[in-house]
C-alpha cells in the first residue's frame, strides 16, 4: 500500500451509468446541476454546476459557517465580491469563500454564464435549491436560517 492508497475512494457503483440530476430554478431558464452530493463523496465536497440565464442576478453578500464554496467560471462572466471588492470573473477563473467569509455574486453581463461551485466539507443543498426555486419572499427568511445563509447589508 502507497501513501495515497487511504485517500482513493470510488462512491459510484461499477456499471451504473451516471445520470446528472437537475433543479429549475424557476421560470427563468437558470438550473443546478447536481454532478456530486455530499452523500456520493462521504461528505468531503458538494458539487453543482450553476446555469445562468441572462435574467439570473446572483446572491447579495452572505456567509455561511459551516463550509466553504469555491467556484470556477466555465463560460460567460460573473462578477464576485469577496467582502471588500466586486472584481469580474471569466472562464477559467477562480473564487473561494471560507466558512464565513462574506461573499457575493451577481451576472450584470449580456447573455448566459456557466459555474462550478464545490462545497467543502460537502453539504446537502440539493433540498436548499429546489425550495428557493418556488419560495415566496415570506418563505425565505427561514428557507435561507435553514440551509445556513446569513446575509449582511451590501
């Protein structure tokens, strides 16, 4: 056994093809991909691929505090804030937010955008996504207390 033998874990069961789930996130055209919850990677990482419509805005400044997000634009342009500045991120960029480090992001530019978001440690948020596609504005205070989003003014 090699050092790297420990850390090597298979979670997808050999010959089951892997079938990318997806959540609409309303009318808008934008959707979640769930390409690996936290239960297929033993909670070490979430991850989700985000479609931006070009009528999709983005979260206000928030933090959560029991894990991390790191996102990486695939297509299009997001802009990030890292609870000081907003700077614009492109394909192949990257941002990471700590647990609790303030972090926002809004698409302000024409046409769609692509992101990777990885959660870590790996988080449920499967239930978090397809609730805020159909919450009403009185739903979303506990909706966001709930799945540990705590906003901030901007």
């Amino acid at each position: 056994m090699n050092e790297t033998e420990p850390l090597a874990r298979c979670f997808e069961e050999p010959g089951r093809a892997r079938r990318t789930r997806t959540i609409r996130l309303g009318a808008g055209g934008s959707a979640i991909e769930i390409l690996a919850g936290a239960d297929e990677t033993g909670g070490l990482v979430s991850l989700y691929r985000w479609r931006m419509a070009p009528s999709s805005r983005g979260p206000s400044p928030h933090f959560h505090t029991t894990f991390g997000e790191t996102f990486v634009v695939e297509e299009g342009e997001i802009d990030y804030f890292d609870g000081r500045t907003w700077r614009t991120l492109r394909p192949g960029d990257t941002a990471h937010a700590a647990a609790g480090d303030v972090h926002a992001l809004r698409k302000e530019h024409a046409g769609t955008a692509t992101l990777l978001m990885a959660l870590a440690p790996g988080v449920r948020r499967e239930e978090y996504f397809a609730e805020l596609a159909t919450a009403d504005e009185s739903d979303l205070g506990r909706l966001h207390e709930a799945h540990d989003n705590h906003f901030v003014d901007d």
